[in-house]
C-alpha cells in the first residue's frame, strides 16, 4: 500500500488504458456522431449554390455543451455507479491520481472536440466567403481561428467543471438530479438581483448578460430637477470570473465529494 501513497505518471497511464478499454464501444459511438455533425457541417460551407457556417455553429454549440457531459460521466461512470464503485475505488492507485485521471481526460476530450471542429470551419471558412456573396453565409463565431468562441469556451468550461461535480454527487448512477441543481443554484445566484433589487427603492437591473452569469445594478437618485444615475462596477472581470475562477471553486468541491466517495 505505501508504493500507492506517492503520484505516479506510470499509474495514471495504466489507468487510461484500462478506461479506453472498457469504455471503447461508447467512445466510437460518440465518435461516430461527432463525424456525422462535421461531415454535415463540411457539406454546408462547401455548397455551391448557397454555403453558409451555421451548421458549424450548430456542431460547435453541441460540442462545447454536451462534449463536457458526457466526458464526464464517462471518465467518473466507475467511481459513482453502483456495482462498479468497489472495484474502482480498490484500484493500486491514488485517490489523486483517479481524480486526476478523470478530470484530464474530461477536459482532453472536450478540448478536442471544440479544437478540430473550429480548425475545419476555420479552413473552409474563406472558400464559403469566397464562394457566396449573401450575408447569410458569414458567421462570427464559426471559422474565425478560435476568434469568435469566446462566450463558447466560458460556457463550455462551466458545463465542464459542473458536470464533474454532478458526477460526484451522483447517487445511484443518477447524474441528472445533482447537476439540474447545480445549474439551479448558479441561476439563481445570476438572478438574485433582479428579485432583491428590481424596482425597490429606486434601484434595479441595469444589465444582464447571461452567457458571462453577471449583472449590473443601476441606482437613481433624484435631488429637485437633477437626477443622479449610479452604476454598480462587476466584481472581477466577467470572463475571468465565470472561465476560470467558478469552475476552479466547482473542481475543489468536486475533488473533496469524490474523497469522500473513496472513504464510505
């Protein structure tokens, strides 16, 4: 047991060879659907007639939403199904290490995923431009070199550490109920403000942006025939906030529930 006590690079490999393995029937499946969205994707930039890059919109918002999911629930399905929670929690490997493991692989196959779908739009994007003088061909989030993905990619990374934790709180093998919450918890952080503040003494929403979760407050004042407007300043960027820092604080929390998995 204490050869087990120490990281190891070896261990973490023996266990991706030992989870591609098992899980390569749901892999080529996934794979297989992912090629059916490029191939679609390639057929509607590169039309003759009228090409456009909303189907790679399309396929890019599949990715990047329901990529994070479903790597998840595959790299964590041993560790939170019932049945299969023994054996994979009595691997020779580190509780760090399986952690680790799953997290990486969560986020390889979702970077993966958004990457060579914006890389081929990116390719065929100046031949669709080319080719068709309608505006509606022309996309500003698609085909651009990663250019146009920014709100994608802060969403993404969300679903991303959101779909870790709902892993390790699954009960039973059901990862729905704990990320519906989850989502749950984080929306009605977003709109909390609209609820305390909105039109109560003379302060309300000023701005929603929903694909950064953040809000500002406005607050007016009125002094004779002056009025005085205030707007509140959003804590921390907004990108940084919702890319970076929240997903962070959701992966501690992941990492401790699934210590604790490991434990019972």
């Amino acid at each position: 047991m204490k050869a087990t006590q120490s990281f190891s690079l070896g261990r973490v490999a023996l266990l991706a060879r030992k989870h591609y393995t098992e899980n390569r029937q749901s892999y080529l499946i996934y794979v297989g659907i992912y090629l059916l969205f490029m191939a679609f994707s390639l057929w509607r930039a590169l039309e003759p007639e009228l090409p456009s890059m909303a189907a790679f919109e399309s396929s890019l918002l599949f990715v990047s939403l329901v990529t994070p999911i479903l790597a998840a629930k595959y790299s964590f399905s041993n560790y939170y199904q019932t049945g299969k929670q023994i054996d994979a929690f009595t691997l020779p490997a580190t509780t760090g290490e399986k952690f680790l493991f799953a997290t990486l692989n969560t986020l390889l196959l979702s970077a993966l995923s958004i990457g060579i779908m914006e890389v081929a739009a990116s390719l065929v994007a100046p031949e669709s431009f080319e080719a068709c003088e309608v505006s509606i061909s022309y996309s500003y989030i698609a085909g651009h070199w990663f250019g146009g993905l920014t709100e994608f990619l802060q969403l993404s990374a969300m679903f991303f550490a959101v779909s870790i934790l709902a892993c390790t709180m699954a009960h039973k093998g059901n990862v729905a109920k704990p990320m519906f919450a989850i989502w749950g918890v984080i929306l009605l952080l977003h709109f909390l403000p609209i609820i305390l503040f909105h039109n109560g003494y003379g302060t309300s929403v000023g701005e929603i942006n929903i694909p950064h979760f953040s809000s500002t407050l406005e607050h007016l004042y009125t002094v004779g025939d002056t009025q005085i407007e205030f707007f509140t300043e959003r804590f921390f960027w907004p990108e940084a906030w919702h890319s970076l820092i929240i997903p962070a604080i959701l992966l501690v929390a992941a990492w401790f529930r699934f210590r604790e998995y490991e434990t019972k």
